[in-house]
C-alpha cells in the first residue's frame, strides 16, 4: 500500500503501555526521519497494517528490542 503524498510513514502504538505501569489508554506515534516540533498540533493517523498485540515486558531492554523490530518491519512495509 503506498502513501498518499502528503503522508508520512511511521509506527504507532494504541493500548495502557504495561510494560512501564500505564493505566489508560493512550495513542503513541513515531514518524520516521521526522524532526519538527508538533505537539500542541492536531495530526491525522492512518493505520496501515497491525504488526503485533501489545504486550507486557520483563524489562524495558526487551521492550526496546521488540520496538526496533516493530520499526525495522514497518521500514520494509513502507520501503523506507
């Protein structure tokens, strides 16, 4: 699936964030080589593909591994 031309590719996670003691639930983005400060601004997010269920890590280590790899297969999805 291609990106429309003024999207931005990226990864996204919806759930509580268990793995560092979150409670609600929460929209978390990150754009891929994207360098501007937006916060405060209102953005469109078009989920693509699902790459995995959220789940609950040991340590945060293993959740940034699970996270780089989540990156690396949406990079490919992409063609980024």
């Amino acid at each position: 699936m291609a990106l429309k031309k003024d999207g931005l590719p990226g990864v996204a996670n919806v759930g509580i964030r268990p793995s560092v003691g979150g409670t609600r639930s929460l929209l978390e983005v990150y754009l891929f080589d994207f360098d501007r400060d937006i916060y405060g601004k209102n953005v469109r997010v078009e989920f693509c593909k699902k790459l995995r269920n959220e789940e609950h890590y040991a340590n945060l280590d293993l959740l940034k591994e699970a996270i780089a790899k989540d990156v690396e297969e949406a990079r490919k999805y992409f063609g980024v």
